[in-house]
C-alpha cells in the first residue's frame, strides 16, 4: 500500500529526514511515533504532496509521489497537524464547499455530507456555524473533509491533539470504523500508549531515522527485558517477614532484582515466563508469605518510547 525508501529530506544544513525506509500494508492502522521534531510532519507532508523530498521514494498504491502527484492526491486524505476552517460557515456547508471542488453533483454531495457526519459523530452540528464547535469538533470535520474523496489511504497528523479523554475515545472509534471500511491509516502523535492501543503496527522515528517498524506484538517482544512481577503482601508485615519474602524470591531462577516499594510492595525485576511467574507464586504461598496482589504489569511503553528514543549523544 505505501512503499517508502531512503525518504531523505534536507533543509538548508539540516536533515529532518535521514533515509527513511518503511511499508505498510492494505487495511492497516498504523501509528507513526516520535518525540518533537522527529521528522513526522516531514514525512506526512512528503506523503501528501505538499513537500519535495531532497532524495529517495515514496509510492502509495505503486504510484510515485513526486512523479505523478496528481493520482496521488485521489489515493490520499491528508488532515495537517494545524489546520484553518472558514468559520463564517456551517458544518455542512464547509463540507459541501470541497465536495463542489471535487465536482459531485448536488443529490450525491448531500447524501454524502450527511454520511460523512454521521461518521465523525457531527450530525447533530449540521447547521452550526464552524466558528462555534470545539476545537475537538474542529478535528472532526477535518477528519470528515479529508474523506470527501473516499481516499483509500488517510493521512492524521496528530488528530487526537489536544483532546478530552472522552474525544479520544470517540476519536478511537472514528478509526475503528474507518479500518471496517478497509481504510489504510497512518497517524502520528507523540504518545506511544495511545498509539499502542488502537494500531496494529507501529513506526517509531527519531531524528529523521527509524527506530522501530512492526507490530505491537513485536515491540513488546523486542523490550521483554524489562518484565517486572510486582508483589503487595498483606499491610502491616515486620520487616522480617519482608526480609523473608525477598529472600525466597531471590533465590528465584529468572529473578534479576527486588526493589522495596511503599509499604509492603515488592517490585521483582524477573526475565522468565509466565509458567515461570505461576511457579513463583506457589512458592511464596507454601513457604506461607501473606501474599495479597501478584500481577505482572502491562508494559510501559512510555518507558520503552524513552528507551529506544534515548539521547546517546
Ligand atoms: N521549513 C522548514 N525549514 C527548516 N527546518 C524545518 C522546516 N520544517 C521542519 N523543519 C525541521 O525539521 C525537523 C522535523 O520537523 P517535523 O515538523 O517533521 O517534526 P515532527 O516529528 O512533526 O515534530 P512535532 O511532534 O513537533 O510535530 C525539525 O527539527 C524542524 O525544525
Ligand atoms: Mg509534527
């Protein structure tokens, strides 16, 4: 679906994208990661057609992105990180202004703005002018204009910015239903969680170059190193009794470090499997440690974000 190789983008002295090689495939939800100033805007913008890259490729559907822009701009919706809406219209008349540029006749314009708004959940905001909707409902009617062409692959840059918990949600939901239709979407931000949770696969870039392509799954993988099981004992344990317990866990095949958390908490730094884990319970149960929560926590991508975008400089 999209084909990206040794993506290069130099400004004046400063390269913002440094061979930046990347496919994603049909259908995906894809999330493109990366601190401030990482290069995502670049890329996006490159994707789009609205920049030059200084070298190497970009093809969406096989068609090449510098060399025929125009069937590009048919395959693509781009909705741009800051965008301007004319305020002095209505919802739907906004809509119906780039439908009219798209040149659909009025009876299909009118039933696929009415579609469109159901779909970023704006139908009851038909008639309000731009100018008085949220910056979250902003959002959504950008969202609604980047699919008046009914593009296969959607462009976000950071479409969730700046919105409340529930318009993140919602938000989610847009893109869920986007995928059902068999949507391609790439979409940035710089919130690793977030991104983990509604992607199937994720790109992580840094200073212009990649950090991490692939699945959820395999960036789990890739960071497993860090598993941790962390252990609550019943309050009000003697120190003696904790001495104990950390004694029998050390003595743990896999167990790398325990550090003493508030009160009775234990966080046991441990490389093994979950098999491993089962195991590691029963024992602290027979040797009759009042063990209370035993979980091994989700990893922490913000964590991992920090890791593998590090400063080694
Ligand atoms: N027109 C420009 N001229 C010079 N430098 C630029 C230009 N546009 C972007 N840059 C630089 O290129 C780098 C990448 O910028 P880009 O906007 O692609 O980052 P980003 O990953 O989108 O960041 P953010 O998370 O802040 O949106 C930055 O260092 C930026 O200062
Ligand atoms: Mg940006």
């Amino acid at each position: 679906m999209l084909d990206i190789k040794d993506l290069t983008k130099v400004y004046g002295q400063f390269t913002a994208l440094d061979k930046l090689t990347l496919q994603i495939g049909g259908g995906e939800l894809h999330g493109f990661v990366g601190p401030n100033g990482a290069g995502k805007t670049t890329t996006m913008r490159i994707l789009a057609t609205l920049l030059l890259p200084t070298s190497g490729t970009a093809a969406i559907e096989g068609v090449d992105v510098v060399k025929e822009p125009k069937k590009v701009r048919q395959l693509v919706g781009y909705m741009p990180d800051f965008f301007g809406v004319y305020d002095h219209l209505k919802s739907w008349e906004y809509l119906d202004f780039y439908a009219r540029c798209y040149g659909f006749s009025y009876a299909q314009r009118m039933r696929m703005i009415d579609q469109l708004l159901e779909l970023v959940n704006l139908q009851d905001k038909r008639d309000v002018y731009v100018d008085s909707l949220s910056r979250g409902m902003k959002q959504r009617l950008c969202l609604a204009h980047a699919l008046i062409h009914d593009p296969n692959l959607l462009i976000l840059d950071e479409p969730a910015s700046g919105m409340d918990p529930r318009a993140r949600a919602e938000m989610k939901g847009i893109l869920r239903t986007l995928k059902e239709m068999g949507k391609t979407v790439l979409i940035s931000s710089h919130i690793l969680p977030e991104l983990s949770e509604m992607c199937d696969s994720l790109t992580i870039i840094d200073h212009g170059s990649l950090v991490f392509s692939g699945t959820v799954e395999a960036l789990s993988r890739k960071m497993r190193g860090q598993a941790a099981v962390e252990i609550r004992l019943l309050p009000q344990q003697d120190e003696s009794q904790l001495q104990a317990a950390a004694e029998e866990l050390r003595q743990f095949p896999g167990v790398t470090g325990i550090t003493r958390g508030e009160g009775c908490d234990l966080s046991v730094a441990y490389e093994g499997d979950e098999q491993g884990a089962a195991d590691m319970l029963r024992k602290l149960l027979r040797a009759g440690v009042p063990v209370m929560d035993f979980h091994r926590p989700p990893m922490n991508l913000e964590k991992v974000f920090m890791e593998v975008t590090r400063d080694d400089g």
